[in-house]
C-alpha cells in the first residue's frame, strides 16, 4: 500500500512547489475538482520518463557510443535532463490549457443559468422568505454548476457566515463580470434594505435583453463564418492538391522533353527540375494544418467573441481540411493519370 501512495500521490506531490500548491487548490476548485489531482502529477512524470527513455535509447544512445566513457556519462545527463524537463513542461502547460479550458465552460455555464436563478429567487423573496431562506430554497438540480455553487455559499451562511461576503467569493471565484456585477448590486441592495426582489427582476430583464443581443450578433456573422469555413476547408486544400497535380504534369513533360532533345541536335536542351512532388506535398499538408488551425480561432472570435469559446472548430476544421486534401489528390490523380 505504501508503495502505491509512493508511486503515484506522493511522488506528484515532490514535484509541486509548495509555494504553487494554494493557487493550484485554488484552480482545481475553480475547475470543479475537490482535491487537487496529485496522482494524475505523478502518473504525468512517470509517462514522460518513459517517453524520455524510449527516445534517449532510440535517437541519443547510438551516438554516444564514440565517446569515451565519462563523456556518455555527462551526455546522457545532460540529454536526459534537457528532454524529460521539456516533456515536463509540454505536460504543464496541456494541464494549465485543460483547466482553463474547464474553468472557461463552467463560468458560461453559470453566466447562462443566472438569469433563471434570479428568477426563482426574486418569486421566492415575492412570496415573503428571508434572503438567506429564498437563497436556499431557489437551488434547483436544473441550475447544475451554479446550483452548486450557491448551495455551498447557503451552508456558508447557514452556519454563521455574512451573506455579503459568501457572496463576494462565489463572485472572486470564476472570472465573469456578469456574475460580479449581479452580486454586487445585490449586496448594495441588501445593504441599503432596498426592494431586492424588484431589483432582481430588472437585473433579469437585462440579462435576457443581453443574451438576446448577443444571439442577434452571432446570427449575423454566420455568413463570414461560412465563407471563412468554406475557403478554408474546401478551397484551399483543392487548390493544394490541384498545385500538386500540375507540378507533377510539368514534370512529366519536362521528363520527356528532355529525353526527346538528346537525341537531335537543338541548340538548347532540358535539364531535370529541382522542384520534389513530395516536398510540395509535405509543405501542402503543413501550410493546411496551419490555416485551417488559425482559420478555426478566427471563426471563433467572429462567432462567440472568444478564442476558448471555439476550441471546438479547431479539431473540424483540421480533420476536415486535410481528408478533403488527400481525397482532391486521390481524384485528380485519378483524372490526370493519363494525360502524360
């Protein structure tokens, strides 16, 4: 038992930083983790080992085997070190993407389930509750991520905690300006002893008002959605591979050419081209993945107004670019096999 602890839980712990681990607590919470995954850490460390070992045994070993025996020892440190530290950090900074990408969707979750939980919340207080008892009583299964989250500021208050200021946490938490806006005017309302149920009905009103706004502008810029998606995922892969057919043609005649000039007496003759089908090809897949990469954030920005809000293009639009690629090749192919 212990040395499964060791393997997996405390060895992750080793490699974190203490002065890291309250923010790190903190981010997991904000991810919707209640304990912070240190055996996914070691389970981490371990993978990249391998990984390290595998390539040092594979690419770096058979070069050192030159050097006299103090030289492998250094190399193999130094090449050891230089690439688990680099697979270290690539896993690092996959984890930080993950978590923000996590933390992202739950904050417009809760930004889309607020105006209903406001709702719920100003009939309650209508109906004549105490805050705190219309705070309890308005969670609903429904609200999923900010039922929750509400649910833990309603115990905080139940057992003695103010309500302003497990308000202003569950605000500080997740990084939405909405969410913020609303507690606070709340909490000057709760304050001041004002009406917070009619309070709560205007700031539902404009929330609705902003969401349908916002619909209105993602509506109207499908057309440049489009146009972007179908450059970037039909165009320009038939263009790659219709490039990709005609230096092939081209090289195909200039080949004839010169086998037909060396054996009459032309004042000039043809030399091979330097230009490689196969280096064109490769570069036609890179220049793809690359445009249809950036094209997928563009798309994003347009649509939802946020790179992250649109992680999802980036796989469609890459799968879907480069099998159309490879299927224009397949045809032209097919169409200009017989030409020369």
């Amino acid at each position: 038992m212990a040395f499964k602890i060791i393997f997996l839980e405390e060895f992750g712990k080793a490699f974190v930083p203490k002065r890291v681990i309250p923010n790190l607590r903190r981010y997991a919470l904000k991810s919707g983790y209640e304990e912070v995954p240190y055996k996914f850490f070691g389970m981490l460390f371990y993978i990249s080992a391998a990984i390290t070992g595998l390539i040092f045994i594979i690419l770096i070993y058979p070069y050192l085997k030159r050097f006299s025996l103090l030289e492998v020892y250094a190399y193999s440190f130094v090449g050891w070190f230089m690439i688990q530290l680099s697979f270290a950090f690539l896993f690092i900074l996959l984890v930080y993407f993950y978590l923000d990408l996590k933390i992202y969707v739950r904050t417009r979750k809760i930004e889309e389930q607020l105006p209903d939980f406001l709702q719920v919340l100003s009939s309650n207080l209508r109906g004549g509750m105490t805050f705190e008892r219309a705070l309890w009583f308005s969670i609903k299964p429904r609200f999923g991520i900010l039922g929750s989250e509400m649910a833990i500021a309603s115990k905080k208050v139940m057992t003695g905690y103010d309500v302003s200021k497990a308000l202003i946490e569950l605000s500080e938490k997740y990084d939405s300006l909405m969410l913020k806006r609303t507690v606070d005017l709340v909490i000057s309302e709760l304050e001041s002893g004002g009406n917070v149920a009619e309070l709560l009905d205007r700031i539902v009103y404009n929330l609705k008002e902003v969401r349908a706004l916002k619909n209105e502008l993602s509506a109207s810029s499908i057309a440049y959605v489009i146009f972007i998606s179908v450059i970037v995922i039909v165009i320009s892969p038939l263009l790659f591979a219709l490039s990709l057919q005609l230096i092939m043609l081209i090289l195909g005649f200039i080949g004839k050419l010169s086998i037909g000039t060396s054996t009459t007496s032309l004042p000039f003759s043809f030399s091979g081209a330097s230009v490689n089908p196969e280096d064109f090809r490769k570069f036609s897949i890179i220049a793809i993945l690359v445009i249809s990469f950036f094209s997928s954030l563009i798309v994003a920005i347009v649509e939802k107004g946020e790179i992250r809000a649109g992680i999802k293009y980036v796989p469609i639009y890459i799968i879907g670019s480069i099998s159309l690629y490879f299927f224009f090749v397949k045809i032209m192919g097919t169409l200009f096999s017989g030409i020369v």
